[in-house]
C-alpha cells in the first residue's frame, strides 16, 4: 500500500538488490519503474550509495530502505542509515 501512496504511475521508485521480489511486481502493476540498487555483500549487505545515488532523477518518488536481515542476515548500522538518509 505504502508504494501506491507514494508513487504514481510514470515515476520510479529505488528497492534494494537482493531484495523481495514483490515490491517489484507492486511496483509495475500501478506504472512505476522499478529502479534495483545494489547491496555490497563484502560490506554485509549495506547499501551501496554511490549506485543508489546515481539512479535518482526527477522522477524518483521514493527509496525503500529494508535492513536485508532476511536472506542476508544483517541490519544496517546506525552510521549507515543516516548515510542513506543524507542521499
């Protein structure tokens, strides 16, 4: 519900690589391009920014933040979050 609220059809919305595959067919059912970031294994799965920075445009709604604790088994760090928050 969360991603119909927040986008409209014709934006993007950035989700996490690997990540669920729902939030990708939610996505394309309502029009909304699926943009997949990349999570670093070699830095337990933290998000890499300068790749999610680099999808951004205009017509970016949102970014769905999911600490990959499952099937990763990780959770960001404090420090890492307010990274992502300062993008």
């Amino acid at each position: 519900m969360a991603i119909g609220v927040l986008c409209s059809a014709g934006q993007n919305i950035l989700l996490p690589r690997p990540g669920f595959c729902l939030y990708n067919t939610i996505a394309a059912s309502r029009s909304i391009e699926a943009r997949l970031y990349n999570l670093v294994a070699e830095r337990n799965w933290e998000a890499d920014i300068e790749h999610m920075e680099s999808l951004i445009d205009d017509n970016t709604a949102a970014i769905l933040i999911n600490n990959p604790s499952n099937p990763c088994g990780s959770n960001f760090s404090k420090s890492h979050l307010r990274a992502i928050l300062a993008v």
